[in-house]
C-alpha cells in the first residue's frame, strides 16, 4: 500500500472543508450550472480544480463554466494557454472576455473599484449568455480586509 503524502492529505483536508460548505450553506444544488471567475491566481485555480472533480463524481450533479476576464487597459497578462489547460484537465468550457474602463470618466470611484465592477459586470454577462444560475468566486475573507485597506489608503 502506497504512503500518502503531504500534498495528497492538505488536498484531502481543503476538499473535506470544500464539501463541508456547499452542504452546510447549501451552496450547490442539483441542476446548478455554476460559472468559475478563473484569474489565474492560486485560489481560483485550486477552485477551478476542487468544483471540476466534484462536478464530475458527487452529488448534488452542477455542470462547471471557466471564465477569464481579460482587462485591455491594464498591462497585465495571464498565461491563457496555461488557464485553458487547468479547465481542459477536467472537460470544462473555457471562455475569455475583454472589457476596459476609463478612470477618467468617474472621478468619485478609485480605478480598483472600476475596474473590478467591469470584471464583474463581463463575469454576470457571461453566466446569463451560458445559462448559469450562479458565480464562484475565489475570493476571501484576507481578500476584502486588504480591499478595505487599500481603498482607505489610497
């Protein structure tokens, strides 16, 4: 019998947690088609990895859509290929949008907060245009406490 290692007992452990919430917050129902924001960060990969196998093995049955939001007026730039292929590895629809926004146009709004409402508003498009009924998301709760500070600082 194989040992187990490290790597296989923390995926066990976060899978465990995964499987805890959508049970106890109800997060996932039976005919679900849930759309994944995939920014290419570690938390929404592991998303698009931990909701791909569940889709495909457990119950309640939800299909899985993996969308990138591409920002054209921001230098950065995920590796698409790489992206594709983490959606690829569990038979997933992969979709790429662009969208942009001008900073010049609301001077009552920081360019974070623009910025994020167009990636969101190309995300709720996107779910409406492929028929889901819900949005996953990998962010938390670190990720709101260094918004608030970042938007208090700046």
């Amino acid at each position: 019998m194989a040992a187990i290692t490290t790597d296989e007992l923390l995926y066990r452990k976060v899978e465990e947690k995964v499987k805890k919430a959508i049970y106890d917050y109800g997060l996932i129902a039976d005919g679900d088609r849930i759309l994944i924001g995939l920014s290419g960060g570690k938390d929404s990969l592991a998303l698009v990895d931990l909701l791909g196998r569940r889709s495909k093995v457990y119950s309640p049955r939800f299909e899985v859509v993996v969308a990138h939001i591409v920002m054209t007026n921001i230098p950065y730039r995920s590796d698409l290929d790489y992206l594709k292929a983490c959606a690829d590895e569990h038979a997933l629809p992969f979709f790429v949008r662009e969208t942009s926004f001008d900073a010049s146009t609301d001077h009552r709004k920081s360019p974070c907060f623009l910025c994020s409402w167009m990636r969101r508003k190309a995300l709720f498009s996107l779910a409406k245009e492929q028929h889901c009924n819900k949005i996953a998301l990998a962010h938390h709760q670190d990720d709101m406490l260094v918004t608030l500070l970042m938007n208090m600082l700046y």
